[in-house]
C-alpha cells in the first residue's frame, strides 16, 4: 500500500488508540490528535518504533469552537496533506437532561457532531480532488435509538449515523469512502468519564477496544458504510428498528441504571 496520512481525534485512549495501531501496521503515517500531549508522544513513539511510521503530535482541545480551523491550517502550514480522517473524539455523561451542566453539553455537542462536521468538510474536498480516500467516522450503537438519562449523547451518535451514510451515498463512485462504526459498550475510559460504568449496559459485557477498532478498520478498507462490531450488538441495532419505541425508550432507560 503506498504510505498515506491518517488523521486520528481522540488518539491518546480506547478505539482512537487501537485504530492508530491498525493504520500504523499497514504503514499509515499518522496525525495524533488529543488533549493529552505526553499520551500522543508516547504513542508516537510506539508506533514509529514499531512500524516505522512517520508520526505527529497535534494536542488540541476539540471542545473549543477553534480547533478544526486551527488544525488544517497548522496542517497546511507544513504541507501535511490528509488522505484518510478518522473522527474518533467523542464522549457522553449519564444523568438526567435538566440536571446535568449545561457547559458540558454543549461541549459533548460541539466534540461529537460540530467537530465530525467540521473537519470532515475540511478535509473531504481535496479528496475528491485527488480521486481517493475516505473518512472513517466513530458513532456507537446509541445511535439506533433513543437514550433517556444519556439523551444528548445518543442524539449526537444519531446524527453521526445519519450523516455518514447520506454523505456515504453521495461518495459512491468517487473513490473517496465514508464508514460509520457503530460499536457497543467498550472496554476503556469513556465508561468512567461517562458515569456508566456500575450501570446494567455495562454489567452486560464490554467488548476491548482492540477487537472493536480492528473491525472498524477492517471495515474501512472494506468499503463499508455501517459497521457494528459483536453479534450482539448486531441483534441489538435490528431489534430496535423493529420494536415498539415506547417499548425500546423504557428498556434503554432501565439499562443506564
């Protein structure tokens, strides 16, 4: 595979990690993206030792409205051209819609969609220019239902979902991609971060983040546009299309306790 360059968000953990590493093996340059500067240099230096791969660091706070202008013209100031963007960052909060900080809410709506959004615009014309490339973009299987006591961050993967695969349909036969995964509860930091862990949803099983990145992308160089990872997860996202929503809103609510 000739060299191409990956960028990642949310590299320094979980999924944005192990998808580095499945791009860093097939010789993928790569631009790390995260808060945590000392977490994306050591993981630089992983992959540049394992794989010999070139690797830059770009630690950048996503929440804040001038990060995605502020990463393509850094980018463009070194001549970085980007053939595969992968938007990872992301994160959730449990707890009632009325209750829980506004900031943080409207931080979760500019991390999971304005900054998907954003970039994606950024980044997909010159592309399509080129004739090649693609976006693989991080949802979670939230996004095939309601959430209630998690209700902005099922809405933000919703959107994720939904705009993946109308600009999915808009790339066939451009040679530029768009993939959406769509992956199920996982064994990293957002269980923590998002006050889930200890709920049912969890208690249930956590797929590692290995296995779910590697399907992700698998499912890429694929060419696929939804992937869920685990046939569980798989049963879950078709029986929610199927099911009463009355019914699919209350079971949802009873798993985040």
């Amino acid at each position: 595979m000739a060299e191409e360059t990956v960028l990642i968000t949310g590299a320094s953990s979980g999924i944005g990690r192990e998808l580095a590493r499945c791009f860093a093996g097939s010789g993928s340059a790569l631009v790390l993206i995260a808060r945590r500067e000392d977490r994306l240099r050591e993981l630089g230096k992983e992959l540049s030792s394992r794989y010999g791969v070139k690797t830059r660091v770009l630690p950048k706070d996503l929440s804040l409205p001038t990060a995605g202008r502020e990463i393509e013209e850094e980018l463009r100031s070194t001549g970085i051209q980007i053939d595969v963007l992968v938007n990872n960052a992301g994160f959730g909060d449990r707890g009632a819609f009325a209750e829980l900080g506004i900031e943080r809410q409207m931080k979760m709506v500019q991390v999971n969609v304005d900054v998907v959004t954003e970039l994606t615009r950024r980044f997909l014309p010159a592309m399509l220019e080129r004739g090649k490339g693609g976006v693989l973009n991080v949802a979670s299987s939230a996004a095939f239902q309601p959430g209630p006591f998690m209700s902005v961050y099922y809405a933000t993967k919703a959107y994720v979902l939904h705009f993946s695969e109308g600009v999915a349909e808009e790339l066939r036969g451009t040679g530029v991609s768009m993939t959406c995964l769509c992956p199920g509860p996982t064994v990293s930091e957002f269980g923590e971060d998002s006050h889930m862990d200890g709920t049912m949803i969890f208690r249930m099983g956590a797929m590692p983040a290995a296995r779910v990145a590697r399907a992700g992308y698998d499912g890429y160089r694929a060419g696929k546009v939804i992937v869920v990872p685990g046939l569980r997860n798989k049963l879950v996202a078709f029986s929610v299309r199927t099911g009463p929503r009355a019914m699919v809103r209350k079971i949802v609510k009873l798993l985040h306790q």
